[in-house]
C-alpha cells in the first residue's frame, strides 16, 4: 500500500482520538461550570434567608411573569437605516 495513504490513516486515526479525548474534557469542564453555578444559586438563596418552599414559589411566579428587560442608558440601540 501507498506509504502516505497508511501515514495519513494514522494521522487521522490520532486526530479523532484527540477529538475524542477533547470532548470529554469539555463535558467535563461544562459539569464543573453547572455545580459551580448552581452552588452559587445556593449561595444566594440562603443569603436572602428564603425556604426551599419560598424560593420555590418565588421562581413559580418569575416563570410566569418574566421580569422586564432593563436597558442601562449607557447602552446604544442599533441604528436603523431607512430605505
């Protein structure tokens, strides 16, 4: 068989291997973000001195009705151009 065929079936075998191996790092780079996160969540919610209970139904109602999207006057809205 061609030489560069077998050296090129090798690089390609050592490339998916390392693609592999890299996404397995990131989920578990991604797990350890969540736990962080949710940990802080944690945090927060015993800093305020709410209940499960309370938290939970503090949630409820954010779900149903989502806070307003406040806009800082720093921001800049993107400048429409008329035809």
């Amino acid at each position: 068989m061609n030489p560069k065929i077998t050296k090129l079936r090798m690089e390609l075998s050592k490339n998916k291997d390392k693609i592999t191996e890299l996404q397995e790092r990131n989920k578990g780079i991604e797990r350890q973000i969540r736990e962080l996160e949710d940990f802080s969540i944690v945090g927060l919610v015993r800093e305020s001195g709410m209940t499960l209970e309370q938290f939970a139904a503090l949630f409820a109602a954010m779900k149903d009705a989502p806070m307003p999207v406040i806009q800082n006057e720093n921001t800049e809205e993107p400048a429409h151009e008329e035809n």
